[in-house]
C-alpha cells in the first residue's frame, strides 16, 4: 500500500466528505497497483471495507470515482503550484524549478496516476475525463506563463507553448515510476536534474542565469 498524499490542498478543492476522501485514497492505491482498467467499485469498497452497495451511495459510478480522482489530484498539484508561486521572495526562476519539482514529487508520490488517467481518457474518449484532465493542464500552463511573463522572457515563441516545455522532464521521469522504476532516480539525482533542466530551458529561451 503506497503513503498517502501530505501535500497542499487546492483552495478551490472539490467539497468531497471525509467518508469520500477515504474512498478516493483506497481508490488511488488500487490503481496505482494494477492499473485502471481493474478498478472496480468492488475493489473499492473491499479495500474500505464496505458493502459494495454502500460505495454506491457516496459514488453512483466507476466513471464518478474517476473523475473525482482527477479533482483530488488537482488538489495536490495545484495547492502545491499556487503556493510556490505565490512566494514573491524567490526569483521567477526559483519558483518555477520548485514548481518542477513539486510536479514530479506528485508524480513519484502516485507512481503516474495522472498518466493513467490521460491515457484512459484517451483511448476510451472519455471526453469528461478528458475535459477534467485539460483543466487541470490549463490551470498549471496558466501559473507558468505568469512567472514566465514576470522574469522578462521573449514572447517568441508564445509563452504558452513555452510554458509547455517545462512539463517535459516529468513526463519522462513519470513513465520511469510507472514503467522502469528501477531506472527511476533518487531524490539527490531529481534535484539536479531539475536545476539542470529549468536552467537549460531559460537560457534557452534567453532568459537570465541566475
């Protein structure tokens, strides 16, 4: 069973119930170790120790559950997001690396759960689960362009594709918690590796040093 998410909450979070979020964790940990496809209600309601009728009175569908998934994983992304960019102390740059690495702890913290969602929305054409998942890009891809806007970096290209850029690195470090976990780096080595990466990717840009 993996640790449970001790990340900030999101102030716009879903009003789940305390009963709902116990659902949503032991839900969580089930997909996280065989995958959405064999998420059932079921499960869900063995893992909490339900009835499976009584799950259905706090989620009347798998497709309920899932989406509420996403809302939770809002709540741990961007509670996380909007307080590193609300740190004015810290350079535009220094916030954006910790926003990295806040991205990437989400991720190692639920072996990819994001992803399997993304992936389920895709190949299913969950269009609300799609929808749900553009939200939570949209709102992210929003803090960036700002602290991309306030350090002073050229707007060709446009700081919304730029801003994209900076999803890259956990993207390629969230397929090796899910698929090679064993090639996955520690702490120390992801630390460097976001330095490196966001530094990289302003000078780039012709941005500052610092």
């Amino acid at each position: 069973m993996t640790n449970s998410l001790l990340l900030p909450p999101d102030p716009e979070a879903a009003p789940f119930t305390g009963r709902q979020r116990e659902i949503l964790e032991r839900a969580r940990e089930l997909v996280e170790e065989s995958g959405l496809a064999n998420l059932t209600l079921k499960k869900v309601a063995e893992r909490v120790g339900f009835t499976e009728p009584a799950i259905y009175r706090h989620f009347a569908s798998k497709q309920e559950l899932v989406l509420a998934l996403v809302d939770l994983l809002r709540e741990r992304l961007m509670g996380g997001m909007r307080a590193i960019a609300a740190e004015t102390s810290l350079p535009p740059r220094a916030r954006i690396e910790r926003m990295v690495r806040h991205h990437v702890g989400v991720l190692r913290a639920t072996r990819a759960l994001p992803f399997l969602l993304l992936a389920e929305g895709l190949a299913s054409g969950d269009s609300a689960l799609l929808d749900r998942m553009y939200t939570v890009l949209r709102g992210y891809q929003a803090l960036l362009v700002a602290l991309l806007e306030e350090a002073g970096l050229p707007p060709s290209p446009p700081l919304p594709q730029q801003a994209l850029l900076f999803f890259g690195l956990p993207a390629v470090l969230g397929i090796q918690f899910r698929a090679f976990p064993d090639q996955a780096p520690d702490e120390a080595q992801i630390d460097l590796l976001v330095a490196h990466y966001v530094r990289a990717l302003f000078t780039g840009a012709g941005g500052d040093t610092k």
